[in-house]
C-alpha cells in the first residue's frame, strides 16, 4: 500500500471540513434573519430555506458535477469550487433582499457539491478496509472541530449583526493554499482492491442515506427556532449547545470501526436511528434551555455512526472505476434529504407545535426501527445472523 504524506491527509481533512461548514456558520443566523425581514410572508419557512437551498442545488446537479469532476480531474475541481466557496457563500454579507439571498444559497450548494465528491472519493482511493474505517472517524472528529468553532464563532457573530456570520466562508481562501500545495491524486487502484466484491447497483444505500438527512437534519432545522423562539435562549447559547452536538458526533463517528467489527451496515444503522429517536423524545420532555446540553450530545453521537456508516457502505460497494460516480450519488441523496427535511416536517411542525414535534418524531421513529429489526430477525437464517458483513 503506497503511504500517503501527512500533508495529504491533512489537506483531505481540510476539504471535508468545508463540506460541514455549508450551513452550520449560519444556523444562529435563521431566527435573526426572520426578524429582519419579518413583512415578507412564510419568512420563517424562507429562512429555513437559506440552510437547505444549498442542499437542493447538491441534489439536482450533483451526478452531473460527478462528471466534471472525473474530466478536469479532482485537484482543479477543488481549486475552483473553494473559489466560488468563498466568494458566493459570503454573499450574504451585503445582499439585500431575500430573493437574491435565497439565490446565492443555491449557487453556494454547486462549490459544496463538488467538494464533497472530491473528498469523498479521495478517502475511496487512498484507503482500504480497517484503515479506511479510521480514517473516516478521524475525518469526522476533524470536521466536528471545525463544526464548533464555526457554529459558536457564528453564534457570536450573529448576536451583533445577522449578516456577520456570512464572512466565515472567507476562510475558503486559505484553503485554496493547502490544496494547491499537498493534494495529490491516486487515480490507480491496487491489485487486491480487485478481490472485493462490489455491487454497481447502490440504490438501497443511496435511498438510506436520503431517509437519514431527513430525520437528522431536523436538528439544524428545527432546533434553533425551538430554543430561541420558545425558550429565548441567545445566539451564543445556541451556538454553545448545538456545538456540543459536533463533539459526539466526532466521537460516534471514531466508535464506528469498533462497532463494525461487531456488526454489519444494516444493523450499526439502525442502532444510529434508534439513538436519534431516543434523542428527539427527550427534546420534546425538556423544560429548561440548559437541559439541550444533554440532548444535544445525544444526536450528535447517533449522527456521527450513521454518516460514517453510509459513507463507508458505499466506499466498500463501489468499484474504484466508479467511485466518482457513486460519491456524487449518495452526495445527491444526502443533500436531497437535507432539502426535503423542513419541507416535510413542517406540517408536522404546524400542527404539533415545534415542542411537541420532537415527541411525535420519536417515538414514530423507534416504532420503525422496531417494526424493521423484528423483520430483519425474522427473516434472516440464523447461520447468518451473527456473520459481518
């Protein structure tokens, strides 16, 4: 196995903290922006708009981006995507109406997209088996650490002016500095990548992943309109707590190559779901803003086991011949379950009400996961039922 530089790996980290950074420097920002433009009608269904218009524009055009990534070749790619980072995604620093706002988030998702894929395949072509499974931990404890200097700075920021934490992109920039200098390309495959068995019809995972965006993205969606709206928490309390979120997540995430050897994909994602259930039904008992400190720690760490999961799922299924192609897939169903999310539940959120929402999210979800793992059990043959997958 080629040894890849220190450099390398670090710029790779880099490039995934950029993909978490597409909305989280925001999310304090939402409830702010819906004061500010509070005579613009459904502003609180358009504010939540800002965060997941990125994740539409990464759904409908990520296949294709997968293309253009895979011709003009991944460094180039990421060069210009963290240039278009930069300077559309701190567009909101001086746009003025909402329309050209909500446009900018769209043109924003297209650097995102392409990231993503880059980054995603990267991990693909570098590294193999037990090695890729620490890495993809170590990547998420990475991003969870820019996660929570981005959204507490955000928070921060937000408390002075809405439009500040919009300037946080600008480090996109910097980034720009270590991809030209440390990343380099592997576009060869080793001979016993041959020897894996991999399936070209991905669409069951691409479809799991999608399910997951939407049931983990209420977070990010719904959360900072519960805690500043009803329990008037601040921006930097927000930011504080939802920061705490990112902390397990990394460590979820770093938990997943202990879990693996244990169990398989099927089952490590649905112990993640059954913790972001048991997570959404304390949400909905708490009575005290402080107490968010305990859940959200709760969700970060089923979120940081269920993205792993998936990315390795559909690192270890694809040939490496299409693995651009495949990222850019499951990229698409990620981010399609990040739009569709507030859309979805926002009838709920209507007619529930954003405390009881949380509640009903839950123990509808461990029904499910309930209803699926007696499937599972039934109808899997017992020589099977301990085998790693």
């Amino acid at each position: 196995m080629v040894k890849i530089k220190r450099s390398t790996k670090f710029t790779l980290l880099l490039l995934s903290m950029m993909t978490m950074m597409s909305n989280i420097a925001i999310i304090t920002s939402l409830p702010l922006l819906s004061e500010a433009y509070k005579g613009v009608a459904n502003i609180e269904f358009l504010s939540r708009l800002m965060i997941t218009l990125p994740s539409l524009a990464i759904a409908l055009l990520a296949p294709f981006l997968g293309h253009f990534v895979h011709y003009f070749g991944k460094k180039r790619s990421a060069v210009t995507a963290l240039i278009f980072f930069s300077l559309i995604g701190s567009a909101g620093l001086y746009l003025q109406t909402i329309e050209a706002l909500l446009f900018s988030r769209f043109l924003f998702g297209i650097a995102i997209a392409v990231l993503m894929i880059v980054s995603t395949s990267l991990v693909g072509d570098y590294f193999r088996g037990e090695a890729r499974h620490k890495f993809m931990g170590l990547q998420s404890a990475f991003m969870a650490m820019g996660g929570i200097i981005f959204i507490m700075g955000g928070g921060v920021l937000s408390d002075i002016n809405w439009r500040y934490p919009f300037g946080i992109y600008l480090v996109g920039f910097i980034i720009i500095i270590f991809v030209i200098k440390f990343l380099t390309e592997r576009d060869k495959h080793t001979p016993e990548e041959e020897e894996e068995f991999f399936n070209h019809n991905l669409f069951y995972i691409y479809v799991l992943a999608f399910v997951l965006m939407v049931i983990f993205y209420i977070l990010p969606t719904q959360m900072p309109f519960l805690m500043i709206n009803v329990f008037h928490a601040s921006g930097t309390l927000t930011g504080e707590i939802i920061a705490t979120a990112f902390v397990f997540n990394a460590l979820g995430a770093i938990s997943f190559a202990g879990l693996k050897r244990r169990f398989d994909f099927k089952t490590i994602y649905l112990i993640g779901l059954t913790i972001i259930a048991i997570g959404f039904l304390l949400i909905g008992l708490i009575e005290n803003v402080y107490l968010f400190f305990i859940t959200s720690p709760i969700m970060g760490f089923g979120g940081g086991i269920l993205m792993t999961n998936i990315t390795v799922w559909m690192l270890q299924k694809s040939h490496h011949s299409k693995r651009v192609k495949s990222s850019s897939y499951l990229t698409s169903a990620l981010f399609l379950g990040q739009f569709s999310s507030p859309i979805i539940f926002h009838p709920f959120v209507e007619y529930f009400g954003i405390e009881h929402f949380f509640m009903v999210v839950g123990g509808l979800l461990l029904l499910v996961v309930g209803a699926v793992s007696g499937w599972l059990f039934f109808t899997t043959p017992a020589s099977k039922k301990d085998m790693i997958a």
